[in-house]
C-alpha cells in the first residue's frame, strides 16, 4: 500500500487533532484506539483493519487512564503506526 504525500499530511493532521484530545482539549474520550482505529482506517480505505487494531490496543492499554498527575503511554500513536 503506497501513501501519496497528501494522505499522509492528512493522517498526520487528524492524528495531530485527536491527539489534542488526550490531555490538552475536552478528553472525549475519541483518542481512544477503539474510535480513532477504525477512523483513521476509513481514511486510508481499510476500515475493518482499523477496527481490528482499534480493539486489540483498546483491549491491552484498558486499565491506562489519564487520572490525576499519571500520564499514560501514547495509544494514539500507536494505533496511526
């Protein structure tokens, strides 16, 4: 699968824009792997792959929340690798 440069500054951008919702924005919680795998796998075309690697990362970093002075590990990162 070969990106073009403009797919992958969009990536880039909407990883960039959920990112901001990990600490800095709100934390709706769409940060998660389990909402940004299968958005991020709509925008390169692969929803169902982006599901399936939403979930299994949601399944391994479940009990790594954001409470207090803790921060957890970048899951958006590693869902978008």
């Amino acid at each position: 699968m070969h990106l073009s440069v403009l797919e992958i500054l969009g990536l880039a951008l909407v990883v960039g824009l959920l990112d901001l919702d990990t600490m800095a924005a709100g934390m709706f919680m769409i940060s998660r792997p389990l909402v940004a795998g299968p958005l991020l796998g709509l925008l390169l075309g692969e929803p169902l792959l982006g599901l399936k690697t939403g979930a299994l990362l949601e399944l391994l970093w479940a009990g790594r929340m954001p409470l207090g002075a803790a921060v957890p590990a970048d899951i958006l990162l590693a869902t978008a690798v």
